[in-house]
C-alpha cells in the first residue's frame, strides 16, 4: 500500500487508516463483538492499513483495551494514535485539558495501550476553561519525556448556529496558530468525505502550506456514502446516527442522489461506492489519510483496497457535480 506522511516529523502511515470508534461506541452496540473487533484490526494490519485511531473516551477506555491486544502482537506494525481531552459520564461528555489531567491520562492510556510510545496524540477537544497554550505544553512535555512521538489536534465546527459570515473551521485556525507557537502540529483531524467538503475551504489549505496532515475522520459520512443504509431503516437508540440531521428518513431520501453518483463512477473501475468515496478522499492531496471506521473484516479490507483506486478528471469531475447534502439544519 502507498505510504503518507503526518506531518513535519515524516511519520510513515498507509494510506488508508483504521478508525477504530465503532467497534465500542457510537453505532450498533448489538453488534460489537470483541474477537470479531480484534480479527477486523487484524485484518486492517494484513493490508497496510497500520493508523489505528482510538480515544480513551471511546467505551470509555474499552476501545484502547482492544486495541492493546492486537499491539501486545504486532505493535512493529502499527502507527498508533489515540486521543486525550475529553471524560465520558452518566449522561454528559465534558472537556479537560488540565495539564495534570493529560499527564495522568496519557500513562493509563499507555497501559491500556500496552505500548511505551503513542506515535500521535491529539486533543481531542478543548476545555474552554483552560488556556489551549497549558494544555498543548503538557502535551509537548509527553513528547519531551519520550511517552508520545507527535502531536495532533481534532477539529469541531458546528453546521448549525454559525454566526452570519464565519467559517466553519475559523475557530479551530485560531486555535492551530496559537498552539504552533509552542509546539509543532504534526496533524489535524477533521470531518471530509464527498457529503461533507468544508475542511477543504481554509483547514486542508492550511495544513498543506505548514506540511502538517490531515486525517479525514468520517470519509465514509457515517456508513452512508457506502451505499448499504437504507432511508427510513432506523438506528439503535444509542446510534449517533439516530440523532443526526442527515439521517432522518426524509434526508436519507433526499441524499440518495449522492450515493447514485458514486455508484455510476464505481461501475466504471469495478468499485464500490465507499471505495470511490475513499479514493476522492485520497486524491485531495499526499498528506490526506482518510480514517473510515469499521468493526467488521469485509469492511476493512474492502476499505483498504480503495487505496489502488485511481480517480480520473472525468470522475472528479463527475464528483464535484453531485448535488450538496442536505440536512434537517438545511
């Protein structure tokens, strides 16, 4: 598989990562399964996927502890990342960037982790009630201290309730400015797929200039651009996607046009629609590694082969013709 870089530190990663959220939180909890979870990062390793991105809040904590297993085998093999910043509770998630939070956090990650490095930590969010410059010099002490490689940051802009004439990521560039002073941003994680192309506007743009990279967390819109969720099918209570506004069963409706488009540039190159939706992914630039998460081995193989597929002018264009998603915030 081709290999791309994250950031400055010429860090080496396939070019298709491995989001590891789903197999312990977010979607169909009747589904997880743990040993089927660990042959699917199996699996993801077999076919050069090596990013495997977790977060200690995803389960919470489970998700790292499975990860852990399969680095306890192979953990040559793996470019790990995880994230800090964020606690889970009984029904609410807060911020924490508490410089003595992300030290502690950080060593029982590891442990969880079963590894003595994290190649790439990011903050997951900010805590509005600490300075970001505290929170990303503790996370530079962990690099300091030899406990993490590099340094990432997760990207938020909320579609809805946007002021008249801001950008969706405007927040998140004064916050890159403001922590490169301190310590080098070696990557951002932010929401891109064919659905959902802001990042492309001023954050892509703004890393390729600074050499950093860019995960793209979500490429797949959520398991929709795979062309397998039907309008109306309904989600588990616990789904995000039963809350999400482009997965009522109206929009689902609406969107399928989307899915139509990339099926046609599939049928084209012997592909699925989710492996073309990878491949736009992918063609957006050599530091783009897109992360679509999964919990089942067909998913992440078929996954790992869009990294052979090459789109022509003639499917990007037909792409950038797709008509916007919509959703309810619409």
């Amino acid at each position: 598989m081709e290999r791309r870089t994250i950031g400055a530190t010429a860090l080496e990663v396939g070019a298709i990562g491995l989001g590891c959220m789903p197999m312990s939180w977010g979607y169909t909890e009747s589904q997880r399964n743990g040993e089927s979870s660990l042959r699917t990062v199996h699996t993801a390793l077999d076919q050069g996927c090596t990013l495997l991105d977790t977060a200690d809040m995803y389960g919470p904590f489970t998700n790292e502890l499975l990860v852990g297993r399969a680095l306890k085998e192979r953990r040559a093999e793996a470019f790990v990342s995880t994230k800090v910043g964020l606690l889970v509770g009984e029904q609410h998630i807060v911020a924490n960037g508490r410089p003595g939070y992300v030290r502690r956090a950080c060593d029982a990650s590891l442990r969880r982790l079963q590894t003595d490095c994290i190649d790439l930590y990011q903050l997951h969010r900010t805590d509005p009630e600490v300075p970001i410059e505290e929170t990303w010099g503790a996370m530079a002490g962990l690099v300091a201290a030899g406990k993490v490689r590099s340094l990432g940051l997760c990207a938020v802009g909320a579609r809805a309730g946007r002021r008249r004439g801001t950008r969706l990521y405007d927040g998140t560039l004064r916050q890159l400015e403001r922590i490169q002073q301190v310590f080098p941003v070696s990557s951002v994680q932010a929401e891109l797929s064919v659905w959902s192309k802001e990042a492309l506007e001023t954050l892509l743009p703004w890393c390729v200039t600074r050499g950093v990279g860019f995960l793209a967390a979500m490429p797949l819109g959520n398991g929709f651009l795979t062309g397998t969720l039907t309008p109306g099918q309904g989600f588990e209570p616990e789904d995000i996607r039963a809350r999400h506004p482009r997965f009522t069963a109206e929009m689902m409706a609406a969107n399928q046009p989307v899915v139509a488009g990339l099926r046609r540039v599939g049928a084209r190159h012997g592909a699925t629609p989710g492996q073309v939706a990878l491949a736009w992914v992918l063609a957006q630039g050599p530091h783009v590694v897109p992360v679509p998460g999964t919990k089942k081995e067909r998913w992440a193989a078929e996954n790992a082969a869009a990294a052979g597929l090459t789109l022509d002018r003639r499917d990007l264009a037909e792409i950038a013709a797709l008509p916007p998603a919509r959703g309810s915030w619409d």
